[in-house]
C-alpha cells in the first residue's frame, strides 16, 4: 500500500474494529474477549484513535463502503448511548451519512428503542444478533444471556426503529446430551422475517469451557454424520423459506447480502483495529495483539501492535483464489484441467458448471477444505 502526500497510508473501503468486552464467556467461546464489569468505554476509543495514528492510517479520502463492530459484544460497552458516535467518526474521518453499510453485533438482550435509536443517529443501518438458539435450556447450556423471548423482541424493536437489515446466528451441531431440537430452531429463525442468516457448527476448542468438558468425557463431540444432516436440512429449509445460500455459512434474501463480509471472500484490502483484529493491504495480511491488555499497553505507548503478518506471495495466491472462491455461490473461474480434476465432484453431485465457473453444492461445501486441496495440488 503507497503513502501518500502526506506520508500516511489511506484507509481500505472495509473497515472491522473488534470490540472485546463480554460480561462472561460462553461455554464454546474461544474468541479475544475481555470479561469486564465496568467497561472503560472512553479509554478503549482513545486506544483505537491511538492505534490510527500509531500504524500512520490516514482519514479516509472517500465513502467507507463497509465497518463492522464485532467482538466481543459491542452492544454492552455502553456504546449504545452515544460513544459509537464518536467510535464510527474517529475511524472514518467522515460524515456518517456518507458511510456503506455499518453493523453492529448485538445481543437480544442489549436491545431496546433508546438504544437503537442512538444507533441509528450514529450511522448504524445493519445489525447482527447472536441468537445462536430459540431453546431456553440450550442457551443455558451455552452460557448465553438472553432467553428465547428477547430475541423475538429485538427483532421487533430493531425494525420498529428502522433498522430493516438484520442478521440472526444460530450454531448447530451441539452435542447430543442437549437434545436441541434443530427443526423447530431453523422454522423460528425463517419466521422472524429477518434479511440474514449465518450458520456455525460447534467447534470444540481446548481453552473453553467446552473443550474441558469435552476432555473429561461429560461431554461427547458430536459425529461427523449429524453435522452434515443439521447443514443440509438448514440447507433445504432456508431456501423453501426464500433465502438464498450464497456463502458457506450464510444465507440471504435478495439483496440482503452482507456487504462486509463479502469483501472477505473477494479478497480485496480491509483494515483491522483493535485486539486480535486482522487486516490485508491486498499484498501482506496482519493481526494484532491478541490479548486486551497488551494491546492497550502497546498503542497507548506509541507502539505499532502488531503480533504477526504473511506476505500472500504466489503460493498463497493460488490457494486463496481456490479456497475464496469454492466458497460462495459466484464459484471459481476455473482452468480446464481444474475442471478435468473436478470430474468426478460433479459426478457425485459436489458442483456444478455454470459457464466458465465452478460451483459447490451444500453437499460439496461440506468438503470445502478437501475439494479446495485437491485442485491446489494440481497446480
């Protein structure tokens, strides 16, 4: 990326600052998070306009297509109240009007009209719920916050004060112990009417809660069979509901597709700020200080917090138009002799051709990590 006359770096069109404070951790959770009873909302702000200057990013010279507050849980910090004005403003440099889309994720239970509002004044126009389950003793189990009811009104009061883009999580594949009853969960979910629908399996992490359960035997991991049943019934009932499977784990109305996250899967620049925050200039990725703490410490001295980087030379190119590529409905422009090595995906029914391109199935994004493999190994 090129300085320029002033000798600051301009600010990507996308945009995600990772806000860490939860007030507990979730059983699955392995995520940068700061468990915080009283948020230092003020300073954290401070903290990220001090990473601005301290990496030499300038005010953006343009629209910021996208900017996404992801955690953590951004709706508890206080935020809610007016400090997102500032947050949004510190990092665009903009008027909020000429931003994109802006989300916010959210918990049900964070939800209510005065903060909406606030949120729709500072600029926000898109928000993402962590629902995760509709079952009361699932989200129990999960260590989740808010009950079954909560999210149903969230919905409610989020379009009431004019928020029509809304997103909702659900994770599935949960152990079987839980008797979660998937069905009735995908049914709920289609009949809040909302835009946006992301999709998570459970992965088991070995520095959660779960993952100790998991290794003193309470709790059984749960079998590859059942994961690939729960997807593809998401699968089939989303789209009889009228959305669209356009990403691996996501599915949208028409037109409701995440601006944000699809610049991800484009592989175009985005800036990362924030702990743990990831960010890619279109030639080198990066990814800050992990932990809170030392991510303070480090841009309230002055220092770059930077953790680690990879230039994306040649090889790593080839993958990642491979494996971005496989994983959304546009496909992967694809060589013939990728298209003589996919044979036989398209025999079992794990692509299509369409024209020029490459596409998986539900059943073929079931293998996404293999089938991405196999054509990088023809290379």
């Amino acid at each position: 990326m090129a300085l320029d006359q002033a000798g600051q770096y301009p600010i990507p069109e996308h945009v995600y600052i990772h806000v860490p404070f939860c007030s507990r951790r979730c059983s699955y959770c392995d995520f940068s998070i700061a468990v915080r009873r009283v948020v230092p909302v003020a300073r954290y702000i401070d903290a990220i306009q001090a990473e601005l200057v301290t990496r030499g990013l300038a005010a953006a010279r343009g629209p910021i297509r996208s900017l996404y507050l992801g955690g953590g849980t951004p709706s508890k910090v206080g935020l809610g109240i007016g400090d997102i004005t500032k947050l949004i403003s510190t990092t665009s440099g903009i008027e909020v009007d000429a931003l994109g889309e802006v989300t916010v994720e959210a918990n049900p239970e964070d939800i209510s009209e005065d903060v909406v509002r606030a949120w729709r004044t500072a600029g926000v126009n898109r928000v993402s719920l962590g629902v995760q389950s509709f079952d009361g003793e699932v989200l129990e189990w999960m260590h989740r916050t808010h009950s079954a009811e909560q999210a149903s009104t969230a919905v409610e009061i989020l379009v009431g004060e004019g928020i029509g883009r809304i997103s909702v999580d659900l994770i599935f594949a949960l152990p079987e112990s839980i008797k979660r009853d998937w069905s009735r969960d995908l049914e709920m979910a289609a009949e809040l009417g909302v835009g946006h629908v992301s999709l998570y399996g459970l992965t088991v992490e070995s520095h959660t809660p779960l993952g100790r359960w998991t290794a003193r035997g309470s709790v059984l991991s749960t079998p590859e069979e059942r994961y690939e049943t729960e997807f593809l019934e998401a699968d089939r009932r989303l789209r009889e509901a009228g959305f669209v499977h356009y990403e691996v784990s996501n599915y949208a109305r028409p037109g409701e597709e995440a601006v944000h996250n699809s610049a991800y899967w484009r592989g175009v620049p985005y800036l990362g700020l924030g702990p743990s925050a990831h960010g890619f200039d279109g030639s080198r990725r990066r990814w800050n200080a992990r932990d809170y703490a030392r991510w303070l410490a480090l841009v309230e001295g002055g220092v770059d917090p930077l953790e680690g980087g990879e230039l994306i030379g040649p090889a790593e190119q080839s993958a990642e138009r491979i494996y971005l590529g496989l994983r959304t409905t546009e496909g992967l422009e694809a060589t013939d002799a990728e298209f003589d090595r996919a044979g036989r995906w398209l025999e079992a029914g794990w692509a299509e051709r369409k024209g020029s391109r490459l596409v998986l199935t539900a059943t073929g994004w079931m293998r996404l990590d293999a089938l991405a493999a196999d054509l990088l190994n023809l290379s």
